[in-house]
C-alpha cells in the first residue's frame, strides 16, 4: 500500500505502485445530504479514504486541481438526488423551496469558507462570470484607466480587452513577479482616471500570491477599487475575505473545491453593493416589481443572480464543500503546503529542472510549477506524458513551465513518479538538441 506521509525527496526512492489504493470509491449513499465524511475524517490513512471517493484517480495521476478538480463520487451522487427532487415536479412550489433552500445552503458554506457574510456572495457559475458582473459595472468613458496584472487568465485578459475595443477603455498593465512590490507597482499607476484594481490573488502560472491585504488597505486609503481573481484561491489557499479587505473577489467550486464544473460565487462587500450597478439582468434579482416600469433590487448580492439556474450544481459544491470541511482545512492546507516542498525538494534535485512557483513555506501552495531546459516545448511535454504515463498536468504561459497542481489527495509517490519522468523527458530533449 503506499504511504500517505510526504517524506524528504530521494531520486532512490521506489516510485512504482503508483496507482495503487485509488480505485474500488466507496460509494456514498446516493443524494447524502451535505454532511461530512466521518468515516474519512477518522480514518488514521484520512488520505487514502479520501482517494478512494474520487474515481478520476484511479485512472490518472491527477495534478490539474487547478484547471479542473476531481469531484468525489459523493458530489456526483447530490448533483443527482437535487436533479431527482427537482424532476418529482419542478413547478411545485414546495419543490422550489426546497430547491431554493438548497442554493442558499451552498451560499452560507461560501459564506463560511470565505468569512465573507452570506448576503455578500453572489452564485455564479464560474469565476469570469463573476469577473464579468464587476467589470460591467462601471460605465465606462474613453480613457478611463483598467489596473491589471502582468500574469492575468485569458478570465480577465478576454472581458478587459473586450472593453478596450467596445470603449476605449485603456489597460495598464502591473508587474506582479515581486509580491514585496505589487503594493508599490499598483500605487505607481494609478491616475484620476483610474476606475478599477483587478488581479488574479495567486497567479496560476507562477503560484505567485499578490499581497492582497496590503493591497486592499493602501487602495481603501486612496478611494480606489480591488476585484481578486480567486480562481486558485479557496482549497489552494486559505481565504478570508474581509481580512484580505477587498471589494470584490471571484472564485469557483470546480478547482480546488472539487464542486461540480460550473459553480462559482461572486463575494461583493456589503458597502460596495449600492456602487456597483446591476448589468445583466432578469426575474429574481428584484425585491419589488411591477408591470409600468417600477422595481427596487434585492437588498443583497442576490441580485446579481437572475432566472432559471442549475441548482442541482450548487447541492453539489455544497457537498464537497461539507466534505471537505470535515477533512478538515486546516490538515487540508497544511498538508498541500508539505506536498508542494516535497515537489520543490524533487526538483531541485533533479538535473534539468528549475523552479518558477514560490519555494519557501511561507509563499508556496498547490500551484507548483517549474522550467524545463530551453530545448523542451511545455506543451509537448504536457502531451508526452498524458499520452504516455496518464499523468496529467498543465502547461501555463512561459513556454517551458509545467504546472503540478498539487492537492491534499496527490502523493509523494506520484509527484516524484512526475518530476522523474519529466527530468527524463528533458534530458532526451538536451541530448537531441
Ligand atoms: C486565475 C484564473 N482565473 C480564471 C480562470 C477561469 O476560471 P473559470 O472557468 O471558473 O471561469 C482560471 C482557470 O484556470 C484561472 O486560473
């Protein structure tokens, strides 16, 4: 059986059996309620109980958590059973309460996660929708100034350059490489026309994480506004949102929540509400209405939600919000920070390989990525050992960095089974260069 416990990285050390204990997912009783897991909790292996809830390991070794995390079997299972509640009959109000209530637990566990207040999180199905309700907010005027950073998602890059065009809005870009910088790099730019601070809080191509609290303060002080990209953030990093003190921060449930893919929330702070206006809309956002025109908006971030929704996705991330919950964060993250030094121990004692992302305990989390030589192509090393080993990773922008998105389920057989092979992949590369 293999062992759960990262221990220091040995290039001697056995690395087969690598799959070993993923498979036969004890499968949960169908539509659980969002409870957690405390048989898994329990269990002295936490680690290998976990594993086996989560079918995609048994098939791969699974280190993209941070484009899409693997849902455990139990996450699937309340997907259905909101679907089959919702379907006895879906225009019974009794049904739609019950529906209702559903969202709104998935919203107060957001709530818990982030220490954001329940009426601050909007339910979005992704983190660019939420992106979006706080980019479309401001009515934008030709030279009005967008802050980004220099490591943003296409998430960000896509809506900022669609406002450049639609309004001649002008993006000014902020190097975020340095974190003890960013606060002096993003106060350095800005202008009266200014309107808007958007950065992603860690970078999913460096594992960089922007100071946000910093940030948040020394802009708050300035009259300005932050939006945080969290799509790396919650279950990568521990999150508190009125302690980072942003406006506005966007996350997903299909990361590294491991939520059904579509989910996501919008935190809004309850005193930038009234001066961020609503863009898209429709039925449901409102608290009063009537047929000449008159309406007043609900009187939290709900009303940035709008009509017919896929709620049996929320039940879902409610759920493995519960479940991992009951594994509990705090041997979550703790256990994501060790697996993330064994990587960098890996690496560095490989021969062909660098890190990029953070190394020291106190930068570094799930987003591990490191350099190949300059004779590799990251994205034909990505296809190399998909193809060839089932290990799936990512490459990110820089052409010769491969991201491990290392989670609390991921091995330290697995990541030196994947550092090896890339080590080896490079060496081949330099040889033939
Ligand atoms: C930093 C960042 N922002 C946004 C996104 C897009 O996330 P979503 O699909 O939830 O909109 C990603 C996805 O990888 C990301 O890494």
């Amino acid at each position: 059986m293999h062992s759960s416990r990262p221990r220091s990285f040995s290039r001697r050390r056995f690395v087969g059996s690598l799959l070993a204990g993923g498979a036969g997912a004890a499968v949960l009783r169908a539509g659980a309620a969002p409870t957690a897991d405390p048989a898994a909790a329990a269990s002295a292996d936490w680690v290998g109980a976990a594993r086996a809830q989560i079918p995609a390991l048994s098939n791969c070794l699974y280190f993209q958590s941070g484009g899409y995390g693997p849902s455990p079997r139990r996450v699937m299972n309340a997907v259905k059973a909101a679907l089959d509640l919702q379907n006895e009959a879906p225009a019974d109000p009794k049904i739609n309460a019950q529906i209702t209530d559903l969202e709104n637990d998935c919203r107060n566990r957001i709530a818990h996660l982030t220490g954001a207040d329940p009426a601050e999180v909007t339910l979005t199905s992704n983190t660019t929708t939420g992106l979006n309700i706080v980019l479309w907010s401001i009515d934008w005027r030709p030279g009005d100034e967008i802050l980004i950073g220099d490591e943003e998602h296409p998430a960000m890059l896509m809506p900022v350059y669609n406002l450049e065009r639609r309004f001649g809005v002008r993006r000014r870009v902020v190097p975020v490489g340095d974190p003890t910088r960013v606060v002096a790099e993003v106060l350095s730019r800005l202008t009266p026309t200014t309107r808007l601070v958007a950065l992603s809080h860690v970078s999913r191509g460096s594992g960089r994480t922007v100071p946000g609290r910093e940030l948040a303060a020394a802009l708050r002080a300035r009259n300005f506004r932050l939006l945080l990209d969290g799509a790396q953030g919650p279950g990568n990093v521990r999150v508190n949102f009125h302690e980072i003190g942003c406006d506005y921060y966007s996350l997903c449930g299909h990361k590294w929540l491991l939520g059904p893919k579509g989910t996501g929330a919008l935190l809004t702070r309850r005193d930038a509400l009234e001066a961020t206006p609503v863009s898209w809309t429709g039925s449901r956002a409102q608290a009063t209405f009537d047929e000449v025109g008159n309406f007043t908006w609900l009187p939290d971030s709900r009303r940035y939600e709008f009509a017919t929704r896929n709620s049996a996705g929320f039940a879902g991330l409610a759920d493995s919000l519960a479940w991992l919950e009951g594994l509990g964060w705090d041997r979550i993250h703790a256990r994501i920070v060790e697996l993330a030094g064994f990587a960098t121990q890996a690496v560095q004692a490989s021969k062909h390989l660098t890190m990029t992302s953070p190394t020291a305990a106190d930068a570094r989390n799930g987003i591990v990525v490191l350099r190949l030589p300059a004779a590799c192509k990251a994205a034909a090393a990505y296809e190399t050992l998909h193809q060839e080993n089932r290990m799936l990773l990512s490459p990110v922008t820089h052409p010769q960095d491969i991201r491990l998105s290392v989670h609390f389920f991921n091995l330290p057989q697995e990541i030196a089974a994947v550092v090896d092979r890339l080590d080896r992949y490079a060496a081949a590369a330099v040889a033939k260069a």
